[in-house]
C-alpha cells in the first residue's frame, strides 16, 4: 500500500522559511519520479514541482523558481521541499504526490 506523509507545516511571516517532508513506502521510492502539489484556499490544485528518481533532473513551477528547492534522500525514503522568501499567496496545503497519490498533506500558512 502506498503511503505518503507529509510534515514541517506551519505559520511562518512573508519572507520566512519552512522545510516539508515527506515520507514514503509502499513502493520502489529510489526508482520513482516524484512531485510536489498544492492547493491554496478556494483554488484548485496546482503543480509545484518535480524531481527524477536519481534527483538530478528538477523541474519548478515559475511562480516558485529561485525560491523553493525539491531534493530528495533516496536512502530514507524520503522527499523534500525548502521554501524560501515565503509570500503570503504561497498559503496553501502542500502534498507531495507519486503517479495518483498523495498524502494528507502539510498546512502551510504565510502570514504577518
């Protein structure tokens, strides 16, 4: 069975910094691509970024280039989000996601 689980949400101010998490099992995680999604308040779910199995290829959506990092840690199981220069509209549930899945997600929310 496949299970994701997301951690290190929270509250932070405009220009903060969070670090997410994600847990993985129930598959092959080092032979797997991988994502990061979200979905702010009222909206639909929007593509955040993604990472190759070996981590070597990273893509970013423009609204978080050069401030969000995706990495992961293939001996843990393990995928990763650094958000940077937080903005208030970067306010969202974050999930990671592999093929159809996703985990219940990590509140993170950008506020003064």
């Amino acid at each position: 069975e496949v299970q994701l689980v997301e951690s290190g949400g929270g509250l932070v101010q405009p220009g903060g910094s969070l670090r997410l998490s994600c847990a993985a099992s129930g598959f092959t995680f080092m032979h797997s691509y991988m994502s990061w999604v979200r979905q702010a308040p009222g909206k639909g779910l929007e593509w955040v970024s993604d990472i190759s199995s070996g981590g070597s290829t990273t893509y970013y959506a423009d609204s978080v280039k050069g401030r969000f990092t995706i990495s992961r840690d293939n001996a843990k199981n393990t995928l990763y989000l650094q958000l940077n220069s937080l903005k208030t509209e970067d306010t969202a549930m974050y999930y990671c996601k592999f093929r159809s899945f996703r985990g219940q997600g990590a509140q993170v929310t950008v506020s003064s």
